[in-house]
C-alpha cells in the first residue's frame, strides 16, 4: 500500500503543537507494517538543510504565484516530500503567524498551493510512485480532497484527520479565483461555510473517511458545545467518523535513556526522579525540599486550555505546601498573570515563558504531577508523557484525557489500575478539589508510589492506534 501524508508540520523538523508529534511518529509505525509512506509538508526556511540534500522530483513551475518544487529527502526515519515555494513560506517567525501575532495575510494562498500540489500528486504520481491513499491533517490540508473532486478524474480515496476542530481556516469568497476553484463547490453542501470559503468543512464534506484523534472527542465533535459550528455537518458524516487515540514516540520520550534528564530513571529505579526534581527546582527558582507534590504546567497558555481556572486556585495550591513550575507561552494575559504569580508567590510558583523542548523533558521528569484543566483537548500528549515519566496527570474529564487516564478513585486504587485524577465540570472549585486528592494521595507514599508505577506501565505507544488506522486504510483502499 501506498500512501501520501499531507501535513503543514513535522517533529524534529518543525513544530508548534501535537500535530506535529502525530506527524512524526505515525508514519514511522505504518512503515514497520509494511505501508510505502510519504509525508508531505512545506519547505519552511528550517528545513532549508534538508531542501539542500534532497532531489527535485517535480517542478510546478510558476504556481500560486510563484516558482514552486517538490523535492524529496530522508530524514529520521521519515521519506519526506518538501515543497519548496519559497514565496509563499520562506519567511522568518512562526509558521502561521506574522510578528504581529496575527494570521498571515496569505495563509490561504500558501495552505492552498500546498493541498493543489498535494492533489496533483495524488492524481499524477511522482517519479513512478502514485498513492493508493492520501491523509490529509487538519485545515492547512483541508483542500486537498476538493482539488481531487474538482478534477473530476479517478483518484484515491481520501482520509482527513481533524486534531482541533477550533481551527478551520475560514476565508472570504474573494479567495476562490486565487485558489482556482470553483463557485459550484462554493454551496451549503460544498465548501461554504456561513458565506466563506471553509478549508477544514471542505475536508470534512469531501473526504471518504473522516478521522480524529480520540473516541470521545469523536463523539464530542457531535456536540454543539464541542463542534464549533460542524456538528450538524459530522452528525451527518457519523457512519464515516471515527476516533483513533493518539500516541507517542517511545523512543524520544523515555525516561531510561531520556539525555535532557539529569538523572534517568525507570520504574526499578524511581528514587533517581528526586534529582531531576531537585534541578528543576533550581531552573524554576523554587524552594528546595518540603513535603508537598510539585505541579508542572507545559502548555500553550490559552483559554482552551483552561489555566486561567489555574490562576484562581493558586493560592490554594501553595497553601497546601505545594509548588507549581510553569513553561509555556501564548496568550498575553495568562503570559502576565503567571508571571506575577512566581513574583507573589516566590519559591512556590516558577514560570518560564517560552517553547523549550528540552526543557519539557526535565519538567516532566522532575515533577510529581502535571495539571491538564483543558476546557475541550482533542486528544493532548502532555498527559501521556507524564504517564511515561511517573508524573501523575490530573486532567480534566473531556476528550482524549477521558480516554487515557484512569481515575484514582476507590474502587480504581482496590483494583491497582488507577494512573491520575480526573475532575468535572471544568471549574476553578473542581480544580481546586482535583489538586487536593492529588496532595492527599501524594501523603500516602505507598499508594503514591503504586500509581506511579502503574502510570509507568501504561501502553501510550502508537501500535495499537497505527493498527486501527492500517486497517482502516486496507479497507477503504479494498472498498
């Protein structure tokens, strides 16, 4: 089986989210079952080393108003297909955004040249090879099964993978003539989304299989609290829509072999934990020791993910003799409100303001438990990566954290499978009794000491979930 992945980012390459994990990991996995994968995505000026090493299979010449090429190269285990426009992403900052904070003006005419390319190698080939299969991720790639229905030509059945909903990539009409389609896709059962064009409803409406990225946020999707305006188009689409849970890459997040963990660690050796907590301490500027858990937060600071709920119970938090280190960056109030918060409660609260990958390791390494208050989380891998590290995830009860973590209550501690604590509604007083079962189970040593092993053991490897999508690509391609 052959099949083309199309994405708008990458792990290692680049990455400003869970995207790109999933990106990074899942074609790896599909090709050690035997799938011929390649991974399409912009030539972003980070991957300019990569441009340099590969080959130019195809050149479309002006395209979008500009030269374009897809150049192909190897890198970490992944076949990769760049396309190289430099006019539309050879430009410095974050991928999606200018200096400003704002969009890109032209974020249609760069996600849209991506998807036509994207389709004209679904339909034509490269260099002999033609994709049985294309899944398509989230709105930049959202285009791509509307070029092929366009095309009106025989071509492979399309998958489109929704990781967050929130985001659709909603334009003006005016854009079509830019994007070279046509107004008779532009209707309620089309691309038209409340009179603009919609990148992701297009996916949605016009892929064979519709794919997110875990059961319940499948079934919330369904939800007009959850759907953003979709959820009478998937309720639609509900015989077609199935949740696959995500995973991580064991090999980058291992705790026994981790190299931006000062001490490593496995479930034999859990004392050796104390010393990345105590470096961790020190990088945040807390007080050393004392007898209550320390918290992390690694986050985009935004509303979605539920950390102003955080800033109301903080003084609770270190009320209890707990401490709090936080790493993350986004919007500009939560940014100011945690960075006030380590001034207040200095030796209790660390915030570091950035996007640290490294840094991510030891936090989670060196933390007790890590606070997930997400108002919706499709899936998260935050959580997963403290189940990996023995930090205990305390997540709020929606989507993919309902999915992964196993509730330390009574019956679950008798049983020996709890792995975190879960609270609802997504509340500030909800929170705040969330953080304090977690301070009483922390009291209990040996019950704490059990859940983290069991944390520890639990699979978030991406097998099973590469298994279910395999098999739904055999039979689509069978179909």
């Amino acid at each position: 089986m052959k099949l083309l992945f199309v994405a708008s980012e990458c792990a290692p390459f680049i990455k400003t989210g869970g995207l790109a994990d999933v990106i990074g990991a899942v074609p790896k996995t599909l090709t050690a079952q035997g799938v011929d994968v390649k991974v399409m995505l912009p030539a972003y000026p980070a991957l300019k080393g990569l441009v340099d090493q590969g080959k130019t299979l195809l050149n479309f010449g002006s395209f979008f108003g500009g030269p374009a090429r897809l150049v192909a190269v190897n890198a970490e285990g992944l076949s990769l297909l760049l396309f190289d426009a430099p006019h539309l992403f050879d430009r410095p900052g974050n991928i999606y955004l200018d200096k400003t904070g704002s969009d890109w003006s032209d974020n249609h005419l760069r996600f849209g040249a991506l998807s036509a390319a994207a389709a004209q190698v679904s339909l034509d080939g490269l260099a002999g090879w033609v994709p049985d299969l294309v899944n398509v991720h989230d709105w930049q790639a959202g285009l791509v099964p509307a070029y092929l229905r366009q095309s009106g030509r025989p071509a492979p059945k399309c998958v489109l993978t929704i990781h967050n909903i929130a985001f659709q990539g909603l334009f003006t009409k005016s854009v079509l003539p830019d994007l070279g389609l046509s107004e008779d896709l532009f209707t309620y059962d089309g691309l038209e989304y409340f009179g603009k064009v919609g990148f992701l409803k297009a996916g949605i409406v016009f892929s064979d299989k519709i794919t997110t990225v875990s059961p319940t946020y499948a079934r919330e999707l369904m939800l007009p609290e959850f759907g953003m305006g979709l959820e009478g188009l998937l309720q639609s689409r509900k015989s077609d829509l199935l949740g696959i849970l995500n995973g991580i890459d064991l090999d980058t997040w291992d705790p026994s072999k981790d190299p931006d963990l000062i001490a490593t660690y496995s479930t034999r050796t859990l004392r050796r934990k104390a010393q990345n907590k105590a470096a961790l301490e020190r990088r945040f500027n807390l007080t050393p020791g004392g007898n209550g858990p320390l918290f992390c937060v690694v986050s985009r600071l935004t509303q979605q993910k539920g950390l102003d709920l955080l800033l109301d119970v903080l003084p609770d938090l270190v009320a209890r003799g707990a401490k709090l280190a936080v790493l993350g960056s986004g919007d500009k109030q939560l940014e100011a409100g945690f960075v006030a918060a380590a001034k207040t409660y200095q030796g209790s609260v660390g915030t570091i303001i950035d996007y640290d990958e490294a840094l991510s390791h030891l936090v989670q390494g060196g933390s007790d438990a890590i606070l997930i208050p997400s108002r919706f989380e499709p899936c998260g891998l935050t959580q997963l990566y403290g189940l990996r590290y023995g930090t205990i995830p305390v997540v709020a009860r929606t989507g993919g954290l309902a999915d992964t973590i196993i509730d330390a209550n009574a019956v679950a501690l008798a049983d020996g499978c709890a792995t975190g604590i879960q609270f609802a509604p997504v509340t500030a007083a909800a929170l705040g009794q969330a953080i304090d079962r977690t301070c009483e189970l922390f009291d209990q040593s040996d019950v704490w000491q059990r859940i983290v092993r069991r944390a520890m053991r639990q699979p978030v490897g991406w097998d099973q979930s590469a298994q279910a999508y395999h098999k739904l690509y055999t039979d689509l391609c069978a179909s």
